[in-house]
C-alpha cells in the first residue's frame, strides 16, 4: 500500500512539473504574441505609408459615362482639358458600377504629384461656379416665396418639443403674412390607417397651410407604408395656380423624393435673399422677424434631431 501512494505521490509531482512548464511556455507565448501584434502595427502603418506614395500622383474620377472601347487617358486628358490644364497619363483605367445605369470612375495615374495638384485646384474652382450657377437659379424660383423652411426632424426627435416650436414659430404674424413654403424630411406620418398626427397636421392647418402632396413617401417591403416626407404652402391665390408638386419614386434612399415647381416670370432677380441654418435651439434665441423684414425672402434650414 506505502509502495502504491509512493508511485502517486511521484507522479502527482510529475505532473504539477509539467503544469509550471506549461504556464512559462504559454507565458512565454503570451509576450511573443505581444511583440508581434506590434510588429504587425508597424508593419501596417509602413504599408499604408508605401501604398500612400505609391498613389500620390494618382487621381480619382467620379461620374464618367461608360462607354465601350473607350481610351481612359483620352477621356483624363479630355476632362483636364476643359478645366485648363495640361496633364500627362502615364496610365489610367475605368471600373464599372455593379449597379446598372450608373457612371463609371477612372482611376488615372499623372506624371508628376504637381499636375494632380493644379488639376485638382482648377477641379474645385469649376466646382464653385458651378455651385454658384446653381445657387442663383434656385434664388430665382423661391424668389416668388417670402418664407421658406427647410425642416429635417430625426425619427428619434422629441415630437411634443417638435410640435411646440413650430406652433410657436408659426403663430408669430410677420412670419405668414405673405407666401410661406415648409418642406422637408419630418419623419410624421400624416397619411393613411396609422396616420396619428393630427395634433401636427391641426397646428399647420390652422396657420393657414395646405399640403399639394398626399401620397405615401416612404414604402417598405413588408411593413406600413407612410408619409414622411412634407410640402406645405401658405400662399395667396394667385401663386396657388402657379405651384405643382409631388414626389418621385426613385431609390436614392429609403425615402421618396419630394418635388415642387413654381412658375416664375422672365427675368425675375433677387436682389436681397437672406440663408440661415439654425439649430432648432437656437430659434428663440433669434430675431427672425427683424432679418425677415430686411429680406425679400427668408431661407430657415431647420435641424431638429
């Protein structure tokens, strides 16, 4: 019997032995792992610093129609042209959109980090009169409105706070006598069985406000349809024959698109068009009714998240 614990005791001995190997080993493991995930680190940031020189000549070109047996660097060359540069392609190539009708973008490499400099800086310049361009033509059909609230109001806004502030900001006089224009992304159904907002819809009615859109917005595979999506006008009769408006059924987002179109006349300008964008905070804070009489129309981006 002494002889058999004798055997045990060995063997208990062997094997708390082979545990304390274990333990250094995987210690030892354990801080090879740790000098290699920081090799790896540094490995990593030397990579993307190789890949980043290795493109620092090369340029991105987004939106280009896709063609078939197009030359890429006639097409860069092309496009550097129009915006009044001279660049050499030393090699370029087009990828395709998985999805149909979409442009392709060239990826295009130039001979020097200068020209893609200079063809980017005169990208930017067209870019900005373009943006100019387009900023007047859209002055010119909201110049037939006075007041015009561009509202976004997230999904997970406070709607009582929501509904409190736009009350408040209606009921004020100076603010719709004349033509008044809401839209925008409001995130209230207004429409259909589960429409329950009619506190909503009973604040803007009573301003005086009517909806040219009454459709669904927003239409899920699968779950309720609503409208989320808003246009409200307050306007003399006259400018109601003038307004049309409605959505269009593109996949942009999970949203429809709204759309308005108001006649303008013939050379209609605008001499004094005031923008702001204000948090929804920040609206009683300001005196809206003194910029409102300085301006021939009132242009108010309101956040409300």
């Amino acid at each position: 019997m002494s002889a058999k614990f004798g055997d045990f005791g060995k063997q208990l001995k062997e094997v708390l032995y082979n545990i304390k190997e274990l333990k250094e080993e995987n210690n030892l493991i354990k801080k090879n792992n740790i000098k290699l995930n920081s090799d790896i680190h540094k490995l990593s940031k030397r990579l993307n610093l190789l890949e980043q020189k290795s493109i620092l000549n090369h340029i991105e070109i987004i939106g280009v129609p896709d063609l078939k047996n197009e030359n890429c660097e006639i097409v860069v060359e092309d496009i550097a042209a129009i915006m009044g540069q001279s660049v050499l392609v030393i090699k370029s190539f087009g990828i395709r959109s998985k999805k149909p009708n979409k442009p392709m973008k060239i990826i295009a490499e130039l001979s020097s980090t200068l020209q893609k400099k200079t063809l980017l800086e005169s990208a930017k310049k067209k870019k900005v009169k373009a943006c100019k361009c387009l900023l007047k033509k859209i002055t010119l059909i909201l110049s037939a409105m006075h007041m015009v609230y561009c509202i976004y109001k997230s999904p997970s806004g406070d709607r009582n706070k929501f509904l409190t502030i736009i009350n408040s900001i209606l009921s004020k006089d100076e603010f719709i006598n004349g033509h008044v224009l809401i839209i925008g992304d409001i995130n209230l159904n207004i429409i259909g069985s589960n429409c329950d907002e009619n506190e909503y819809l009973d604040t803007i009615s009573e301003k005086g406000f009517r909806s040219p859109i009454n459709v669904y917005t927003r239409t899920p595979i699968c779950q309720r349809h609503s409208c989320l999506d808003h246009i409200f006008i307050k306007s003399g009769n006259t400018l109601n024959s003038k307004i049309k408006a409605g959505i269009i059924q593109t996949n942009i987002t999970d949203h429809f698109s709204t759309v308005l179109e108001i006649e303008i006349s013939k050379g209609k300008s605008v001499s004094n068009c005031n923008v702001k964008s204000i948090s929804y905070n920040d609206l009683e804070k300001l005196n809206l009714g003194r910029i409102f009489l300085t301006a021939m129309m009132l242009i108010v981006v309101w956040i409300f998240s």
